[in-house]
C-alpha cells in the first residue's frame, strides 16, 4: 500500500467475458458472464473513491464505461428496526443449510464471504440483503471527507460538526467541523440530529476497530441511520431461496429512501480549513503576497493517483454525477451560511506555473506534484418545471450560445436565493413559494451570447414566470456568474437592475415557449435595454 495518511478498502474486480454485455446487461447477470471468482484482480483504492464505485460497474481502462440497471425494484413500507433487520455474513446459511447468496447463482462474492450485510425481513418470508460497504456508502457517501472520517477510529462528533441546535418546531442550525464540504450538510445534520443515526456512523469505525485489534480481517459493519417505515428504489439482482425463485433481492446499488430527516429546516455554517484562513498581512511583502496568490492552469484532463497530495498545493472538489436521492429533502430549504474570507487587492496571475494534472483523494502529506482533491455528491437534478419553457425558447434561437450559470461544483439548474430577513426577521413571503412546503423559490440564469452581445438571462419561480434579461458589457462577460448572483439578490430586494427588460409569463398564456423565443429574438439585437 502506497498510503500512510487515509484509509483504504480491498476491492475486487472480475474480468467481462460476455458477448454483448452493453447491448444486453442482463446477461451479466449471469455466473459465466466473467471469469470465475477464483480469478478476480484485487486492488486497494483510498476508501474517499468509493464514492466513485457501484457493485456492478463497467470499468476498463481505468475508465467507467457503463453503470447498467439490472433489475429494479421497488420495496414500499419497509420496516427498519431491530425485529426486522439483522447483520449477516454474506457467506451465511439458513437453518435449512441453504446459503443466503447461492455461489451458483451469484459467485462474485467467493473472496468475501466474511463481509457483512444488512438483511431485511420482507413478507412471504423472503429477504432484501444490502452490503454493509454499499449502506455506507449511499447513507454517508456524500463527500469523500465524510466518507473517509467514518473510517478512523475512534469517531468523535467534533470530527463531523460543531454547534447543533434544533428547535422544537424543526429548525436545524448546525455548524459543519473543518474540511467538511456542504454537500455533506444533510449527512451530518442527519447524525447531529438522531441518535440511532449517531449509532449507525459509530458502529463503522468501531466494528473496524474491534477486528483490527483482535487480529482479524477487517470488515465494516453498517446499520441503517434511522428506525421506521421507509420505501427503497434499489437495482440488484434476485437470487432463489430453495424452490422459490425469488427469494432474495441482492442489492448492487441504492437509489431511494424516502425515510425523513430529523429536521424540517436545515441552515449550517462551513469552516475554513487551514489553507482557506486569511493570510494576516504583516507577514508577506507585497511582493510575497502576489507570488503566494499565483494559481496554476487548469489541465484538460486529470488523474486521481493513489498516493498522498501535496501539503503546499491547494485542495480542489470535483463533482461526483449519480446523485443519492432522498424526497423527504426536495422541499425542505438547506441554506449555507459561508464564513467571510478577507480578501486581497492583488491580482491573482493564471497560467504562471504548469498544470497540476494528478489528484489524490484524502489529506496531504507528501511533496509531491499532487493536489489534493475532495469528491462530493453533486445534486443532478431533474429540469425544473418552471424551466421547461425557457429552455424550448433558449434552443428555438437562432445562432445562439447559451450556458447555465452555477454559484458552484454542487449547483445543478438553479442558484441559491438570498435569504434576506426583513427587521422583524421574517422572511418576505415574496422569497417563498406559497404552498403547504413553504419553500423558497427557486432562480437559475443563463448566459447568453448573440451577434457578439451578452446577456444574462434569469428566470424566477413564481405563479407567473418572471423573466429578467440583462445586457453585459465585455468587461461584465467575464463575471457573468457573480453578476447572476447579484441579481438573484436584486430580486430580494426589490432593487432592479438598471437596462434591464423584464417578461412576466401569464400561467394560461397559449404557447408560452414561443412567447418567451419572440420576446428574447426582439431583444438581444439591442446593446442596451430598456
């Protein structure tokens, strides 16, 4: 093993001999679809790079080439709690002396037959078997940090957040500990918040812990992090029980928990780790201070490498698509609270030292050309409804270049909305969608480019679409992001943007998109709008 500073898991991959096997994944669903178990590679990988892997996946040249379906199903009104749900060897038998994962039917697992599951009670007597390794990683999998602290023993809360106060009606205020990335927030805020949660990350590093020093292979125990009714949307495969052939839903990939979150809103304050903390001024000359801001080129493509990252390079995220997706979250507002960052008036210079192509997931401690790098679980949501319009108008334009504008890594469709409190500290019912959720609206922006003009385009959630279009100098181009943000906050506080044309969109109006498209086309010719 070539690292000494983040946790490493075993895993092992079996070579493709199927046929067709992206043209019929079912087939490889089959025992001889691969070489046979007893000739599987094995390869320690930092246990941050799970979040890169699913049981099934189709990798080749250390490239992921498919991630196919299986079979699907859905388990509606489970009941997880100690009655219903056990830890289990994936190499166990029942009184019968039937195993619970046939090897005739599912051999993958030859080498591993001492690894632990999780197996639910369903009716008829038959079973849902979960890995322990895939619960950890859909529950807790949201950033290669969090991920990665759930492996060192022993695990305190301090290592996961600070300050947690949940008021009696629900509201979450949470502070996340150093180096945790946002995306982890509901993760933790689920942990702070409950106490079979709470068990469930303690029960990972512990189990590790209690092999490790009684000598034996280590394996990692995992319950759910919760107690109650939930439906599960899973991909896997189901293996016979006896006679009967459908038995057992072996699951190679979570999808869904629909299980609610110990809170009803969540707002949590980041902190900054020690390469983010402001330079204190005394202690660089002018001179220092510019060399110390340099940053390097981007390379066009980069490697995660398993070594340890540099200590001197700063740390980078990179998104990781095929989001977890939890329901219970899609009308409960999250809202971040960022620390303030002292900022400097010199010029940061790009491109003055050569790309850093390598990355490493886990903390830094080499001198190596690596960065360090953080994966977090990006939110690949679905087109919002309120959009589907806009985007039939923005395709419809003739020689047109647009691109959606993010505030970050971690945004999909739609930017934040500055949540802005008003001197009773209420918020303004203006900022909320007016339903039973309550939410706040939603915003996304576009950048548009035509006949050599720019403009940002932002659209607003709200019973009547409002659309505000507003044109960008050259020099603005280049902050179109940051402006975007700017109007989003012009929005809330009700301070338009000067030149700005604004389209509101009737609920009932005929052809909406082609009223959007005639609009835009009338009003991108000009320089300056009114």
């Amino acid at each position: 093993m070539t690292r000494r500073r983040h946790p490493s898991v075993l895993i092992y991959l079996s070579k493709v001999v199927a046929s067709t096997p992206f043209e019929n994944p079912k087939s490889l669903l089959q025992p001889d679809c691969t070489l046979p178990a007893s000739q599987q590679t094995k390869r320690w990988v930092s246990v941050g790079t799970t979040l890169l892997l699913r049981i099934g996946d189709l990798w080749q040249d250390q490239t992921l080439l498919a991630r196919p379906n299986y079979e699907e199903a859905t388990f509606e009104n489970l009941t997880i709690d100690r009655e219903h749900t056990s830890l289990v060897k994936a190499g166990s038998s029942f009184e019968n002396g039937q195993f619970l994962l046939p090897l005739a039917q599912h051999p993958w697992h030859l080498n591993n037959t001492h690894s632990y599951c999780i197996r639910v009670a369903l009716p008829e007597n038959r079973y849902l078997v979960v890995p322990c390794m895939e619960l950890i990683r859909f529950y807790f999998g949201s950033s290669s940090e969090l991920i990665s602290r759930l492996f060192e023993p022993p695990l305190a809360r301090s290592s996961l957040h600070g300050k947690a106060h949940l008021s009696p009606i629900g509201n979450m205020n949470l502070e996340l500990a150093e180096r945790i990335p946002q995306a982890s927030a509901e993760d933790v805020a689920r942990i702070a918040g409950s106490e079979v949660a709470w068990r469930a990350a303690a029960l990972i590093p512990s189990s590790c812990l209690k092999a490790s020093t009684a000598g034996h292979d280590v394996y990692p125990q995992a319950i759910f992090p919760f107690e109650g009714l939930t439906t599960l949307e899973v991909t896997g495969k189901w293996l016979p029980q006896g006679d009967v052939d459908h038995g057992t839903f072996l699951v190679f990939q979570l999808r869904s928990c629909s299980h609610p979150f110990p809170f009803r809103a969540l707002r949590f304050k980041l902190s900054l780790s020690a390469s983010q903390r402001p330079v204190k001024r005394d202690t660089l000359s002018p001179t220092q201070e510019v060399r110390s801001r340099r940053s390097s080129a981007k390379p066009k493509s980069s490697t995660l490498r398993e070594q340890d990252a540099s200590s001197s390079l700063g740390p980078a995220t990179k998104p990781v698509f095929g989001r977890r997706r939890f329901p219970d979250l899609d009308n409960k507002p999250v809202k971040a609270t960022r620390p303030i960052q002292t900022s400097s008036s010199q010029t940061v210079y790009a491109g003055s030292v050569p790309a850093v192509a390598d990355m490493a997931v886990g903390s830094p401690g080499s001198s190596q050309r690596i960065r360090s790098v953080s994966l977090v679980d990006a939110k690949q949501d679905k087109l919002p409804s309120f959009l589907n319009n806009v985007i039939l108008a923005l395709a419809a334009i003739e020689a047109t270049q647009v691109r959606v504008l993010k505030s970050g890594d971690e945004e999909d469709w739609t930017i934040p909305t500055p949540m802005l409190v008003n001197e009773d500290g209420v918020l303004p019912n203006t900022l909320l969608i007016s339903n039973e959720s309550h939410r706040p609206r939603r915003v996304a922006s576009f950048l548009i480019e035509k006949n050599g003009e720019s403009a940002v385009l932002t659209a607003f959630e709200a019973l009547h679409l409002m659309l505000l279009l507003c044109p960008l100098s050259p020099d603005e181009a280049e902050k179109s992001t940051s402006i975007a943000l700017e109007i989003a906050k012009s929005f809330a506080t009700r301070v338009p943007r000067p030149n700005s044309a604004v389209l509101f969109v009737p609920k009932n109006k005929a052809a909406p998109a082609e009223f959007i498209r005639r609009w835009l086309d009338a009003k991108l010719g000009c320089c300056r709008f009114r």
